[in-house]
C-alpha cells in the first residue's frame, strides 16, 4: 500500500467527479488534502467532509476561479503558505462543444485559460520546490482528447494536446532531481475515455433526445461510437491509478500520457 503519511496534496476541481475521486484515494493513503473549488458552497464543504471521512489527517478548502489570470496563482501562494504540495494533480477542466466555425473566441480563451495556462501556472510554482525535496509527484488528468481528436472540440482537444506537450517538457526538465530512495519527481498525465462525470452529460443528453430522452440509449451510443469495452470508466478507477503513481516504486514512470479509455486509442 502507497503511505502518503507527511505528504500534502492539491488537487484541483476537486470538489466533485475524477478530482474528488483522486483526492478521496489520496486522502485514504494518508495525505493532507488541499481541497479546490471556485466556490464556497455546500457542495465544497461535503467534499471536504468526505475526504476527512477517508482518512485525511487534515483537509482545507482553496476556493479560487481559474478563469482569472491571477486564480492559479493566488491558489498556488495560499498552498505554499499551508506547507505546499508534495502532489499536484491538475483536474479542474472545462468543455464546451461546437463545430469549429462557429466556435465563440470567449469560449475557446476560457477553455484554454482553465485546461491548460492555470495548469502552467501550478507546474511553475509547485515544481522547484518539489526538486529541492526530492519527492513531488505532478499529474495532470488530462484526456484521450489529449491523443486523438474528435469533431466540434477544437478548444478542449487543443488545451489537453497542450497539456501533453507541457507535461513531457516538464518531466525531462525534472527528471534528475531526487534519489531513487527519495522517489524523485515525476511528471505524468491520465487521459480518460467516457468516464462518469458531469463534463460529459450535455453529450449524453444530446444523444439522449435521439433516443427518446432514453439516456441509457444515448450512453450507449457514445461508447459504440468510441469505447471498444463498451463500458464507463467510473472516476474511483482513475482515483487508483493516481495514487499508485505517487508510490515510490513509480519513481521511473515520468513523462507518460496513460489512456483509460477502453482501448478507443488502440484503434
């Protein structure tokens, strides 16, 4: 079992759905939880509850709009004065779809501010400090869009090719920093197929009103479409791999963009 005891972890968007899940699993090794949100609500405060219910030794809540230019960095200076993280997951994420054409530009500046420049800005800010420890663990959740594209997702699949991009750059800038008995630092991205989460029900809504509003018919025609297994990806899934990549016998794993998608990249 992967003890994170002594270790504090961001996770961003982790109020609810995949970054929930990976804080929730994360929180069950041990790990001190910096919880984030772009609000605080009641939604916020049960996460936080759960992830104490898990086994955090000690949960706080970062609310910060990653919209905002100054939000990552902000959230980034709050964590550092808490004891910053040793493990920085990037999940907060938005899409919005349309065919290229007629894409809004405020639609794509949004995307690309939240999926990929906040992910920059906490890169840059949590990475040297990680180095100098020894020990730092980035994974940015980012999507088989970040592998593949699909039609009417030029923003959503540019921002996580990008994130691709970025986190290879990273994991060879830092790939030396560390000892083996230290667990070094490591640089990954998790890039899920359909998975279970509230990003991706306008679509199955979409497909949903072909069918009827048969919702069940409309996720079975997005699997059809992309996902071999034919099955969902439940975000607790994505939550294990994660907290197997911040055990030290993962200190060689750097640079990886790794599909849970049911083998949609293997086509």
């Amino acid at each position: 079992m992967t003890d994170l005891s002594g270790k504090t972890a961001l996770v961003t968007g982790s109020v609810q759905g995949i970054g929930l899940a990976v804080a929730e699993a994360l929180a069950g090794a041990g790990a001190r939880i910096a919880v984030h949100g772009p609000h605080v609500d009641d939604v916020a405060h049960a996460a936080c509850e759960r992830l104490r219910d898990a086994g955090a030794p000690e949960v706080r809540l970062f609310p910060a709009d990653l919209l905002d230019p100054e939000g990552a960095g902000m959230l980034m200076r709050e964590v550092a004065d808490w004891g910053g993280a040793d493990i920085l997951v990037n999940n907060a994420g938005i899409q919005r779809t349309a065919p290229l054409a007629q894409m809004p530009r405020e639609t794509w500046d949004a995307i690309i501010a939240v999926n990929l420049t906040a992910c920059f800005v906490t890169m840059q800010a949590a990475l040297p400090t990680m180095a100098e420890r020894g020990f730092g663990r980035v994974i940015n959740i980012a999507s088989v869009h970040g592998l593949v594209a699909s039609k009417d997702k030029a923003p959503y699949v540019a921002s996580k090719f990008g994130l691709v991009g970025m986190s290879r750059v990273a994991a060879l800038e830092y790939a030396a920093a560390g000892t083996k008995a230290q667990g070094g630092v490591t640089v990954n991205c998790l890039c899920p197929g359909w998975t279970e989460t509230a990003i991706i029900e306008p679509q199955i809504q979409a497909r949903a009103e072909t069918h009827g509003g048969d919702r069940d018919a409309g996720i079975a025609e997005l699997l059809a479409e992309k996902q071999p297994t034919q099955r969902t990806s439940d975000p607790s899934e994505i939550g294990a791999l994660a907290l197997w990549l911040c055990a030290p016998v993962a200190h060689n794993i750097t640079g990886t963009a790794i599909p849970v998608d049911g083998g949609w990249t293997a086509q």
